[in-house]
C-alpha cells in the first residue's frame, strides 16, 4: 500500500516567494496575528541569507477546499486596487516573509520594534566594505538608519547623515530595498566615484557575493494540499506557530466564517457583554460558548440520523471537541446561537438559586457549558420543580466528585444526553454515579483553588446561614454590599497560640460565609470572646446567636466554650451531611480525619478550577 501525504515538500526561490506576495497570489488567513518581529531578528535574518545559511521552512496551505475556506488578507505594509483570489495562505513564516518583503520590496520604511517594544521605523543598509571582509562579523555590518536617515545624539545634534544616493555612495552604504534591482544604484555609485577602478572592482565583488545570494536563494516550502482538513491545519499551525500566541478555535472560526462576511468577533461581542451582566458568569469564554453550540448541533444531527433509520450504535456521537467545534457551520451557529445564550442565561439564574453570585464564587467554570446545552433544551421546562431538584443534584454531584477539573468534553458529552434523558424518567447520569467524596478530603480544602472549597460556601448559603450580625440570610445584595466571603471561624492567630494544627485551622471545616464587618469584629479574638462582643453589639440575645451558628453548621457550645477538637468534631460530620444530601447518596464514613492524622497523601491535591 503506498503511503498517503496530504502536503509537498519543495523549495521556493526567495525572489518568487516574494514577487508572490506583491502580486497577491500569496496572502496570509485572517486568523494570523500581525507581524511583530523586532530590530535584532530583523538584522539575523537578512545576516543569514547574505552568508547563505537556513532561515527555516516556510509552511502554507493550497487554497480552494469548499470545507475550509479563511478570509485571506494581504501581508502587512501594502495594498491592491484589486484584492485577487489567493493561491497559497502563509501558515507559518509570517514574520520571515513580511520583514523580508517589506525590505526588499516596498522601498519604504520598515515598521519594527527596538529593544523595549517600541514601534520604531527603520531602512536596513549594508555596509560594503564590512561585507567583502571575511573575518567580519555579518550582523556588525548591516546597519539600521531612522526614517529620515540621519542619526543624532541624545541633544539632537547630527552624527551622521545618508539622507541622499550620493551620501549613500560616500559611506558605501547598499540599501537592502534595491537588492533585485541594484543597476541604477550601482551606476549612480560608480558615477559619484568617477568609475574608480578600485571602486568598480568592489562592488563587483559585493556583487557576485552578497547581492547574488540573495537572487539565488532557495527557500523550502511545505505545502498543505488543499484537501488537508481544517482541524489539521489548526493543529499545524499550533505547533508550527512558536513565535506567537497559541491560536484558538474562536479565531480560526472567525476567519471561516469571515469568507462569508460574517464578523463572529462582533457577534460574540453582543452576546458577551450581554451574558457578562450577570456577574456569575464573569469568566465565561468565547470557547466555553462554541462548546455548548457544538453539543447541540452534535445532538440534533444525531437525532437525525436515527430518526431516518439509523440504529443508535451506529450514529454520529455528541461532542464539543476541539474537531467538532472547527466543523461548526455558519448556519449551525446561527441556528443555536440565540438559544445556546439563553442557556447560559437560564443557567446564570440556577446559579444564583444555589447562591453562587459571582465568578469569583463558581465551583468550575467549565461545568457551565454543559448547563448551558441542557438549559437550552429544557427551556420553559427547567422551570419545575422536580427538574430543578435533578438539575441541582446533577450540579452539587460534579463539583463534590471533582469531576470537571481535567479532561472534560467526553463528560459533557454524556452530561447532555443523560440528563435531559434523566429528567424524562431514565436512569441517573454519569456525573452522578461516578460523584464520590471522600472525608478526608476536608482537611485539604484550604483555598479557592478547590472547586469544592467553593461549593461548601455556596451549599451553606444556599441552606440559609443566617449574618452573625443581622441575622438575615445571605442573599445576592448582601452578598455584595457586606462583601460576603469564606472566612476563619476560630481565628488563624488564637489557633497558633493554642497548638493547633494548620492543617485543621486552615481548612474549609473552620471557615464559613461571613461579612467584612463580621470579620473585622472576630479579628484574632478567642470565639467565647468575639461572640460576646457580637451580641452586644447587635443587641442579639444568646438564644438567637445560637440558632445562628446552627445556621453554619457550628455547635455553639464548643465555640463558647472556646473548644477547638469538640467544634471540629460535630462541623466535619454536620458538612458530611450536607455534602450527602446535596449529593443525593451517602458517604463513606469509615476514616476519621478530625484528629489531623493520615493527611499527608491529599495534601497536593488541590483542583485546578
């Protein structure tokens, strides 16, 4: 069987390459960034091709796959009245081949960036007799003049001027712009030198040894055949694109859908600013957006294929991957967009139902996306009850199973199906089966970096914990106006001057929801103590300060008592329990982890949220 490519490898002279791009047969896909090359790379790179060393393969992609189709754009620095179709789009070589055509092509300035990032512009020349020395270092040689050409101290005062041909001819200085078509410089050069033989017999040399080089020089070329699918060419360019920013799906699909006069940044940016009204969902991405158009565009062409007879084992599967998302049409985006962000509208109200309020506050980011589809699908019918409990359920049993803080599209993938399947009477999803908590897990959650750390904040605003303060529950406008956060119960500096572990002190069974205020008054105070002052302040008799930290899961006797083991003892068993309700299913109590023993193996198991 004879093996199957789908790209050449080759070699292009420089000349045409560049004579390629003059004539727009050779552009760059939208999806590139712009060029950004600096001064140094600038100075190497024109250095190499003089001495005839590499500079590296050049990548592009043939044109004229219906399926993959970028609005192509010309290189930077210049226009045509007619913008033809292209041939061939740069994929990798951008900044090569734009430094390159801008210097040697344009006659203009070249717009490039000095040492400190700043845009500067530039005329790159070499100097001759630099050049024709062989023991001469290549770099020293090529020299870079401000735009006027003329170079000044730090008072303004000149130093050097080649403003004109015939200074240039003085210095002996070849500007690279004239390189595939030095005759008229050359005769000018040998008119202001009065046709010197020794003169004449230099540039000669300069000739046949520099300027040739570059008229010879070949540059490989690895050309993507057009039938290369769009995912490869994404993942090409990734690894290929070492100089720059990795390229996103989003950016890729804004070019496809660009050859359309389709603008998905614009789009996207309605429906962002839109979406990010609701500070819950603050941090939601443009991919996390794409993720859930996917999963259902995957879903109804699923359903369609068995609706027209295909048996359920041999239809296309629901995905959000990275492919899936690239083979995203125009018309699939436009068929879900609207109900894809009423979605995440819908799924922005639940959250705030389990009291999660602000991005800061949410469990997974990405466990949204799937929440999304489903709300978009559910829609009106989200609303009951019943579906609102198995929703929760589903939710409270990702975020305590830790499910989503990895590889996470194949479970979005089930989530979809098996939770709307669940709601019409099926059997329990996945996320729910394979939730386990495990009760040791407690003494590690000590920072935000745990998506369950966040989520026993939320369950215990969500069941009501009443403001030490105030008394009230906390509530969204609470939440913000008292700067609600997760805060030490005992305080950290009473535990360190009474042996306490940190590992117990530190961990999310000694804190819970509390205001700025509320805080400021427990500052490092014992909890006997700070009680005390609470009530006093808030004129809360000792009854009603009770059923307040009842409301925290907090025996109010142990923390009156100021007793640290016997506090800790009943709250890790009381968030046991309200992690299992939450859950929906028990769980494994058989380690006791109160006594701080047995940790070391979670200690580094934080979740990346």
């Amino acid at each position: 069987m004879s093996a199957v490519t789908t790209f050449d490898s080759t070699k292009e002279s420089l000349l045409d390459l560049l004579r390629s791009i003059r004539d727009g047969k050779t552009q760059l896909p939208d999806f590139q960034r712009g060029w950004v090359w600096d001064d140094e790379h600038i100075r190497s790179l024109l250095a190499s091709i003089s001495l005839s060393y590499p500079i590296g393969a050049v990548m592009m992609l043939q044109t004229g796959n219906p399926d993959v189709r970028f609005k192509p754009r010309l290189v930077e620095g210049f226009n045509l009245n007619h913008l033809p179709e292209p041939e061939r789009l740069i994929l990798d070589g951008q900044q090569r081949l734009t430094s390159l055509f801008q210097l040697l092509f344009l006659g203009d300035a070249v717009t490039t960036r000095d040492v400190r990032g700043n845009k500067i512009k530039r005329w790159y020349y070499l100097d001759i007799q630099k050049a024709l020395n062989p023991d001469g270092d290549r770099v020293e040689g090529i020299v870079a003049l401000p735009e006027d050409r003329v170079i000044r101290n730090f008072r303004g005062e000149v130093i050097a001027d080649y403003s004109t041909p015939a200074k240039e001819y003085e210095a002996g200085l070849f500007p690279f712009a004239q390189i595939f078509d030095c005759s008229d410089w050359r005769a000018g050069y040998s008119e202001f030198w009065d046709y010197d033989r020794e003169k004449v017999k230099r540039f000669d040399a300069f000739e046949r040894e520099i300027i040739k080089r570059f008229e010879q020089y070949q540059v490989p070329l690895i050309l993507l055949r057009k039938e290369t699918p769009k995912e490869a060419v994404c993942q090409v360019f990734e690894k290929v694109n070492t100089g720059g920013v990795s390229l996103t799906v989003f950016e890729l699909l804004t070019a496809t859908y660009a050859a359309d006069d389709f603008s998905l940044r614009d789009d996207w940016a309605v429906r962002e600013k839109r979406l990010k009204k609701q500070p819950v969902l603050g941090s939601i991405q443009s991919d996390d957006f794409l993720q859930a158009v996917a999963l259902l565009t995957t879903r109804a062409r699923r359903q369609q294929t068995i609706e027209s007879g295909t048996s359920p084992e041999n239809a296309p599967g629901i995905s959000c991957k990275r492919k899936d998302i690239l083979r995203l049409s125009l018309d699939d985006y436009r068929m879900w967009a609207d109900a894809v962000t009423q979605g995440f509208e819908r799924a922005a109200r639940f959250l705030f139902g389990q009291k999660i309020f602000s991005a800061r506050d949410l469990p997974y980011r990405t466990q949204v996306t799937p929440l999304a589809a489903i709300f978009a699908v559910l829609g009106d019918k989200a609303e009951s009850a019943s579906v609102s409990a198995k929703l929760a359920r589903w939710y409270w049993s990702g975020v305590f199973g830790e499910l989503y803080g990895g590889a996470i599209e194949t479970r979005f993938a089930k989530d979809v199906p098996e939770v709307l399947d669940w709601i019409d009477g099926g059997s329990e999803p996945s996320t729910v089966l394979d939730a386990n908590f495990v009760p040791m897990r407690l003494l590690t959650l000590r920072t935000r970096n745990s998506a369950a750390y966040k989520g026993i904040h939320a369950l215990l605003m969500r069941d009501g914990c009443w403001d030490f303060c105030t008394g009230d529950p906390i509530n969204v406008q609470m939440y913000f106006d008292d700067r609600i956060d997760i805060h030490h119960i005992f305080p950290q500096d009473w535990c360190k001057q009474n042996g306490i572990d940190a590992r117990r002190y530190d961990s999310i069974v000694n804190k819970t929801p509390l205001a700025a205020r509320t805080n400021r008054m427990i500052s490092n105070n014992a909890p006997s103590a700070y009680l005390l002052r609470i009530q006093q302040s808030a004129g809360i008799d000792e009854a009603r300060m009770d059923r307040i930290l009842e409301s925290h899961l907090i025996d109010p006797l142990a923390l009156r008592r100021d007793c640290f083991d016997d506090f800790f003892k009943a709250r890790e068993a009381a968030l046991l329990d309200r992690i299992e309700q939450s859950m929906g299913k028990p769980i494994a109590r058989g380690i006791v982890v109160s006594d701080g023993d047995s940790v070391d193996s979670f200690e580094d198991e934080e979740v990346e949220v």
